[in-house]
C-alpha cells in the first residue's frame, strides 16, 4: 500500500518537476552538435542563431562540430545525450531523409529518435567547379567527361548529395565516382585548388566563395534562379526538367525531451531569427527562411522522406 501511494505520488510531482526545470531552463550552456564541418550551410546557422540564442538566455551556446560517416556520428551523439534541451541537434535533408533511404541498419531513427525545434532555412544544390574551370555550363562538363570516356568524379560531403550526383549520372549515363569529404569546407578548397572538378554542395555555404570569385557554380537545383546570383541557371534550365532538390536545415532535441523545453527553445529560435542580426545573416544567404514549428516540420520531414526514395528510385539507388 505503502509503495503504491509514493508510486503514485511521482506520478503527480512528475509534470510539476517538468515545469520546475522548463521555468529555469538554461541555466547552464547549451550545445549544438553539427554533423558537418566548418563552411557548411548547416555550421554556419548553427553559429549564427546560436551567438544570438546565447544573448537572449543569458548562458553560452557551443557548436560542436562531430563530421563524419554521413552525419551518422552526430546523431548518436545527440541521441545519446540526457533528453534535457541542452544538447541540440542541427540537422540537414541527409541525415534526415537521405540516409533512411539508401542505408541499411541505421543505428537511429529520424522521426522516433528526434524531435524538431524549428525549420530554419532551405536552398538549393549547387554543381561547382573553379572560377578559371573551362566548363561554363553543365552541357560543358558533362560533354567533357564524355570525351575522356572516364566517367565524372563529383565531390560530396554527406550521403544526400552524394544521391544528387548518383541522380545526375542516371539521367546522363555517365559514370559518377563520389568522393566523398568531412565537411565542405575541404572539398571547396580541393575544386578551387584544381584537385577535384566539380562537387555537389549547398548553395549556401558555396556563396561566399562565389562572391569572391574563387568558385563558379555551373547550375542550381531550384525551381528558379537565385536573385542574388541571375546568371546562374537552375538545372531545369540546363537540360534536366525533372531535376529540382532542396537542402534544408532544421534544430531537433532528442525525441523525449520535455514538451515546455522543446516550446521554450522554439521560441527563442524563432525571437533569434526576428532579431535585425537573424534577419540580415538571412538576408545574406541564396535560402529561403523555413520558421516551421516542431509539428509542420515533422510533418516535411515525413514529406521528404518520401521525395527522396523517389529519388533514389529515379537514380536506381537501392539501400546498402
């Protein structure tokens, strides 16, 4: 009887405990653990709307960089992390939604293990090459790799845009040999170095080098060219109608994480993204701004999900 009675007394105290540490919640730093290095899209958010989080709650926000095995390091780290709100996850469509589709026996499950925070930004793919590269245009590149006979080397940093090349050679027939990079940073350095041709990359975490004319991007993923860059067409107008993909960047905590921290981190990402420094790293970025809730961007999750085995289907990519 005893023991039913405290059995049930933590059942009662338990949502008011909940509340108690929502209340003060943070009262200690927080991390954001990225599955990429330096010079991604994903890396850049995370410091950007992770230095003005840091400003509204009054505790230190450290981005913690875990590349590697496809985003896959990252992802155990925050799943096996305490569901407290102090380990947050920035995570992109290839962790997410790509991996599911053509790995086998991930050790994670993206919409059972993870719960979104907020929907940050979205963009498209860019095909690269460096700025003195003789290829001006996709129909350049793809006709140049014809002529050597030796199939098409296609940097990547993560499994999603390593399908987004796999894609390419099926509607080309062209032989794509992925190399595949930690982070993107490296692999930009190695296609402006002349040691890699061209790569798949974020067409956000590309601009800045295009800016500085260290980097041509023959040809985007979106459905229309990017204002900021109008000479740059988008693949659809290269030659691949079908061809439209996006790169997005979400936060997620870990799936059982409470309910109040969740909405109380939600906010402060969403207060940070209206902020005049939120608005103008946007402002600074070829993306659009996603602002989707935790359930909305549940609900693209599982949208996505389904794009991209259609993707993969498209590509002839089977699960390995």
């Amino acid at each position: 009887m005893i023991r039913k009675l405290i059995v049930t007394a933590l059942v009662l105290l338990a949502p008011a405990l909940s509340h108690g540490q929502a209340a003060n919640y943070p009262n200690k730093p927080i991390r954001i653990i990225v599955p990429f290095t330096a010079g991604s899209g994903a890396d850049s958010s995370s410091r950007a709307y992770g230095e003005i989080l840091s400003k509204l709650f009054g505790q230190p926000v450290i981005v913690e960089n875990r590349p590697g095995a496809s985003g896959i390091l990252a992802m155990q780290a925050v799943k096996n992390a305490p569901a407290d709100g102090y380990t947050i996850l920035t995570a992109t469509n290839s962790p997410m939604t790509v991996n599911p589709v053509v790995m086998k026996n991930l050790p994670y499950d993206s919409l059972k293990d993870f719960r979104p925070v907020i929907g940050v930004s979205k963009g498209p793919v860019a095909f690269i090459v460096k700025a003195d590269s003789p290829y001006k245009t996709m129909k350049d590149l793809i006709d140049a790799a014809r002529k050597e006979g030796k199939g098409l080397a296609v940097g990547n940093y993560s499994a999603g845009y390593e399908l987004i090349g796999a894609w390419l050679g099926n509607l080309t027939g062209l032989p794509i040999i992925p190399v595949t990079y930690k982070g993107g940073d490296p692999m930009m350095i190695d296609v402006i170095g002349g040691q890699l041709t061209t790569a798949a990359t974020d067409f956000g975490g590309a601009a800045p080098r295009l800016r500085e004319n260290r980097l041509r991007a023959l040809a985007i993923s979106a459905d229309v060219r990017d204002p900021a860059f109008p000479d740059i067409p988008t693949m659809k107008e290269s030659g691949f109608p079908e061809f439209e993909s996006w790169v997005w960047t979400s936060f997620f905590v870990r799936a059982d994480t409470p309910d109040d921290i969740t909405q109380k981190l939600y906010e402060g990402f969403k207060r940070a993204m209206a902020t005049p420094e939120g608005r103008a790293y946007q402002a600074s970025l070829p993306s659009k701004l996603m602002d989707l809730g935790p359930a909305d961007m549940r609900a693209f999750i599982s949208a996505e999900l389904e794009r991209f085995r259609g993707i993969a289907k498209a590509a002839g990519i089977q699960p390995k």
